[in-house]
C-alpha cells in the first residue's frame, strides 16, 4: 500500500474517532474502588461530570465499584460497548484486548505504560496491537496515555484529575493533543488559570493504532473546533494527514498551534526515547509549518501566550504596536524586544501626541513608548484616557500596557478594564509572576473581565507576532496546485527506470539533467559523445567556450578525479581534453562503466543556489533552497517546504533565506531573476509530485540565476531514483 492509499484509508477511518469522543457505553477494565488510582479516577470524573452513558466498571476482584455492579471480564457484560478503557498490568494487557475485540468493542484506550518506550521487546507488543486493530477493526488510543476528556458530555476516560470548572470567561474554547500526558496535564492546569476552558484534550500516547495526525485532522474538521493546540515530539508516519489537517484549518481561519520539540539533536533523542516515535527532521517540520501557518512555538510559555491572545477573539491587523507604561524602563525593555519578533514600534500620529499632551506631565513621553511614568500615583484618570487614546491611533495594530499588578489600587485596575473594553483592537498587560495577595486579586480580575495578562514579555511578544502572521496567512492562502500528469511524466519515469544505475543508485548528470529538461526546468546546452572527433563537432555546434565532463554512474563526484575541465576554446584543447578525461577515469577505477563525455557550454557567472529534493520518511517529497557557496555550508542558509509548492509558498522560501539581498541588488547592485526562480521551484514542485515514490533524492548545484529578465540555468545535477521495487509504467 502506497503513501496515498494510507492517506485514502486515514481519511475514511476518521468517524471511528467519534466512539472515542462520543460513547454511548463505557467499560473501564481493571477499576479501582480506590478514587486515587489511575484505574479508580475515571470512574469519580464520569459522576463529577455528569457523563450520561452506561458505565461497567470490570474487574474480578469486586462485585460492585462506585456503586456499580461489576463485572470478572469484559466478556461477561450482556451489553454491547463502545468504548473500552484498560489499566490492568502491561502483563495482562494483550490477554485483555483480545478479549474487547472478541466482544465486538468499537474503540479502547490504554492507560497502561511499559510497551515502545522500553526497547524492542515492548515495541514488539505494540506491534501485536496494532494488528489486533487492524484485524477487529477496533481502533485503540495508547498504549501509555491520559486518556480522553470530552467536556460537552462529561466523558472523562482518563486518569487526569480535573475540577469542573463553572467560571471561566472563555468555557470550552482549546482543543488539545499531547504526546505526553504528564506535560499534558501541565499545560491544562496553567492554560485553566488564564480562565480559558477546553472542549477536547486527547493524549495519544505511544500510538500503536491512533495517531496524532488522525486526531489532529478529526478535531480541526469538527464545526465547534476553532483552536487546536499541540504537544509533538514526532510523527511516526501520517505526515500527509497531517499537512492535510494543517491545510484544512488554514482554508477555513481555524488555528493550528504547535510545541514541536527536537530542534536540536539532545532534544530529538530524548524525544525518541520518550515514545518511541521516529522524530524526522526538524527543518522540515519547521518548513511545513510556516508553509501552513501554524505557529511554533519554543516552549509552554509561548503557546499558552498564544492561546490566550486567541481565545479573546481579537486578532491584530498587523504588526506595528504601541507600548505603554508605568516605568521608562520597563518600556524601553518591552520596544527593545519588539523587533526580535518582527513587530515594530511605530511614532504615533502627531494629534495623538497633541491629545496626550494636553494632560501628561511634562516629562512624560508620548512618541511611543508611552510612559504614564510616577504621575499615574495622583492621577488614576491617566490610565484610561492614555490607553483610550493610544490605541485608537490609526497607526496603531495591538497595543502592549507595561503594568505593575503590585500597585494596591483596585479603582486602576477597573480604569484598565474600562479602557480594553472601550476598543476593539488586542491589548496585552505585560506583568510579571507575583506572590503578593492584592497582585494576585488584580490579575484575575483582569483575567475575569477578558483582559489578557501575560507574565513574560518575550512570550507576549512572540504571541502577538503569531497571530499576526497568522491572520495574514489565513486571509492571503491560495488553493494547492492540481497537476494533471502528461507527456513530461512519461518521459521522465522512462529515464529513471533505465537501470543500472551506480553504485549509488544515482544517475549521471546527463540523464538528471534529461529528467529536468522533460519538466521545462533550463538546463545547459550539452551534448553526451564517445569520441574526441564528435566532441569537437558537438563543442563547435554548441560554441566555444565550453565544458567537458566525465560521465560514469561509477564517477559521481566528478570533481574529485579531475573529471571536469573548464573554458575549453578550440578544438585541439577539446581533442586532447577528452582523451585526457577518459584515462583519468579509467586511472582511477579499472571496472568503471563510462557513459562518455559530456560537452556543455560554458555559462558567463552568475548567482549561484542550490536545490535539492528528498523523500522525507514522514512528509513525503521535500524542496530545500539554499544560496550556493559558503552560504550553505558554513551558515546552512536553507528553507524547506513540502511538496505541493504554492506560489506563495516558493516565494517565502526564498524571502526566508539570510542572504536573499544577494537575489534582491545587494548595495545597489542589480537584482536577479527571482521570478524565474520562482517558476523553476513550481516546475520542481510538479516534477517531485507526479514522481513520488521513484525519487529519493535530487540535487541541483548549483543552479545559476542571472540579471532580472535573464533566467537561469541548472549547471549540474544528480538524481538518486527510489531504490523501492516498483513495477515497471
């Protein structure tokens, strides 16, 4: 089964998550009269919340748990069940699956850890789980997880104790997945006490079945789902489901936030040994990301910002803020950061100034930050009038109030309240973390009226970026291509199926080059000869100066025996050249299988990029864009996206690069073709999609991009085909 039909059968599988969210009958299998337990805890939230379906608690060693008769085995209860829930010892755990797939049970979620995490051993099991989901048809979530809460039904199948909340000012708002429960429940607590409740928080756990992309793709589908936050070490396959998720919410304006952990390589290992999850490779991630605009976050402080600047439902037009405060300083330490994050502090307009003038004290500033300063002790109406006037300045997107909670005065706290109301744009108060009583007083009620706090500055301000950028993202998306395979394909398969290959597997730069050609991406005029004598007729055909190059699968890197001769400008320099060439090959290698020489002319300088290709193991086909030189290896001064490429997605890809005023007239000097670079990543786009799964990898370097107007052509090129049996087109 290929990428696609996975993807197709993922896709059709998805109202089996509605059991796990929505059943009508619950078995809990090893229940605990014990509310404390993990096995016990389940029980007690279905009763605190209300849940309405039928419970049967099983287990041998109680006739009866919470008030409910129970059961020896799953296979004793007369009713049909829904939802199974197993917290017996990992010993017995397969014993206790088989058994809810011989009642017929739809869906079972296990607590119970001690399986992929541990080794192969534990892996191996996983594997038996999965095949007893794919046998029964029963889908499982776990093994080693939270659970499940479903906070419109009271369907608590967890053992995360939670209180019901009845306070919140933004009630059943966050959806939630994790990979890790214990953090999981971290986030939940500190996500709580900024009066945002959830609807959905799932915990997938080590994923012998369920997967977080299959329950990413459920949720953000659901009409009540609007923000989906996540907890990701790594996907171990669905990369497509996915990026189709992250497509889906885009088009329809519903956010997707991620914690994706294992930028660094301490971070991806530790990761690996946490789940067991295959961690891939981080730039890749993080292109797929940005190509769908979901905001990723570094750490719990960052998306918890986030959450909270979203769940206000005010979301800013754009990036220009202004920054008020109590304290110079404070000020200068929140402008100062601003442009780490992209966000710039604008000079308001000079009524505002004018207007502010007419009652601040004359050491007061009022250009933006604007510094309430020591007068605000004497004069409460300063808080509400400055921050009424500020943010209704034209110029001004989101405004940050630099606040200290810790000033005993409840009357300025209600100004502040009175203030956010009065204007529809995002307004921040950045505070700092308090252990004094009437601070605390004054954050909740701030936090009561709506007004987000936020207690780290970089956090806000990252936060208020994101969602910037998001709003942007959402309102500007274009549709993915739809590519209809022709003629280009068919030539293109018919090279790569021309075996053998290398040892490599890779092909020579005359045949990557033939397979490029066939996509209408530019190539060198050249031509594969055997003989000095058609050397010459091809150099003086194509015009001297020209190149000439070994071609052998056994002699990829040309380079390294001397198989590349540069400027050749007449025809004894191309006779002798290529003689020179051919004993050079054979010098090196007696067995090598040489295809000929490669004439090809000789290209005037110009800017030179690399683009490669890879099937990543999660996502698919990849494009990674790079200047060429030291750029890439010293600065590795790349960008990623998966493939299908959008336009907008090429042109970000090359707007992220470092170096990208080197293609723009770096100091005056004259720009490059950047929209013929952008139609070559489209035309490389297409190429990687229609060939997925007989591609591993391609690398054009470098290719050479001249003066706006001018194009650019791929000077080499070496494409390793998919080493996968694949049947002949």
């Amino acid at each position: 089964m290929n990428k696609e039909q996975l993807l197709e059968k993922k896709l059709e599988r998805q109202n089996d998550l509605e059991t796990f969210l929505y059943p009508q009958s619950i078995a809990v299998i090893g229940a605990s009269q014990n509310p404390l337990k993990p096995n016990g805890i389940p029980l007690y939230l279905f009763s605190m919340f209300s849940y309405e379906g039928d419970l049967y608690p099983v287990n041998p060693k109680y006739d009866n748990v919470g008030g409910l008769k129970c059961y020896p085995s799953i296979l004793n209860v007369e009713a049909p069940i829904d939802l199974a829930i197993i917290g017996v010892a990992a010993a017995q755990v397969m014993e206790v699956l088989r058994e809810c797939a011989e009642k017929q049970v739809k869906a079972v979620i296990i607590f119970t850890s001690g399986f992929a995490e541990t080794g192969e051993e534990g892996r191996a099991i996983q594997e038996e789980m999965r095949e007893v989901s794919e046998e029964s048809g029963m889908r499982i979530l776990g093994p080693n997880c939270l659970g499940i809460l479903n906070y419109y039904n009271g369907n608590m199948s967890s053992f995360f104790y939670n209180q019901k909340q009845s306070d919140l000012v933004y009630p059943n708002k966050l959806s939630f997945i994790t990979q890790s429960g214990g953090l999981g429940g971290i986030i939940y607590q500190m996500v709580i006490q900024l009066s945002i409740g959830f609807n959905y928080f799932v915990s997938t756990g080590n994923e012998a079945d369920l997967s977080f992309a299959e329950v990413l793709n459920h949720l953000v589908k659901r009409d009540e789902v609007s923000i989906v936050a996540g907890y990701l070490e790594g996907l171990q396959g669905d990369g497509k489901l996915f990026r189709e998720a992250c497509r889906y919410a885009l088009e329809n304006k519903k956010m997707i936030t991620m914690l994706k952990v294992g930028r660094t390589s301490s971070g991806a290992a530790a990761a690996a040994s946490h789940t067991g999850a295959m961690v891939g490779e981080d730039r890749v991630y993080e292109g797929l990301f940005k190509q769908y605009g979901v905001p990723r976050a570094d750490d719990v402080e960052q998306m918890n910002a986030l959450i909270a600047l979203y769940a206000t439902g005010r979301y800013p037009g754009g990036k220009k803020m202004a920054v008020i405060t109590i304290s110079g300083g404070g000020g200068v330490v929140v402008a100062d950061k601003c442009p780490q994050y992209g966000l710039e502090v604008v000079t308001l307009t000079e009524q505002t100034q004018l207007n502010l003038r007419k009652f601040f004290p004359a050491f007061g500033a009022v250009g933006n930050p604007v510094d309430l300063t020591a007068q605000l002790f004497t004069d409460t109406e300063l808080f509400e009038r400055a921050l009424r006037l500020v943010m209704q300045d034209p110029k001004i997107d989101v405004g940050g109030f630099f606040y200290n909670l810790e000033m005993p005065d409840p009357e300025a706290t209600e100004k502040i309240i009175k203030a956010y109301n009065e204007t529809e744009k995002p307004l921040v108060v950045f505070t700092w973390p308090t252990g004094q009583e009437y601070a605390q007083e004054a954050k909740d009620r701030l936090l009561q009226a709506g007004v987000p706090v936020i207690e780290h500055i970089p956090s806000g301000l990252w936060a208020i970026s994101s969602l910037a950028e998001w709003m942007q993202k959402s309102k500007e998306s274009q549709e993915l291509p739809v590519y209809t395979p022709g003629r280009e394909r068919e030539k293109a398969l018919s090279l790569l199926y021309e075996k053998p290959f290398g040892k490599c597997n890779a092909m020579t730069e005359w045949r990557s080059k033939l397979v490029l050609d066939a996509y209408g991406i530019p190539v060198t005029r050249e031509k594969l000869v055997t003989t000095a004598a058609e050397a010459v007729q091809a150099a003086e055909e194509i015009g001297y100066p020209v190149v000439l190059k070994i071609m052998s699968p056994d002699l990829l890197h040309k380079t390294d025996i001397g198989g590349v001769a540069l400027n050749i400008s007449d025809q004894a320099g191309v006779e002798e050249t290529f003689h020179e060439l051919v004993k050079r090959a054979v010098k090196n290698n007696l067995d090598v299988r040489l295809e000929g020489v490669l004439v090809q002319e000789m290209l005037k300088p110009g800017l030179e990029v690399i683009v490669g290709v890879k099937d990543d193991p999660i996502f698919g086909a990849t494009i990674t864009l790079g200047l060429g030189g030291v750029f890439v290896e010293v600065f590795k001064d790349l960008a990623t996206r998966a493939v299908p490429l959008r336009e907008e997605d090429a042109r970000s890809m090359i707007n992220e690069l470092k170096s990208k005023s080197l293609l723009y007239g770096f100091r005056g000097g004259v720009p490059k073709d950047v929209d013929a670079l952008v139609a070559a990543l489209m035309k490389m786009s297409r190429l990687c999609f229609e060939l997925e799964g007989s591609i591993d990898e391609i690398d054009i370097n470098p290719l050479i991009i001249y003066e706006e107007g001018n194009g650019l052509i791929a000077a080499d090129a070496l494409i390793v085909p998919s080493q996968k049996d694949q049947d002949n087109p």
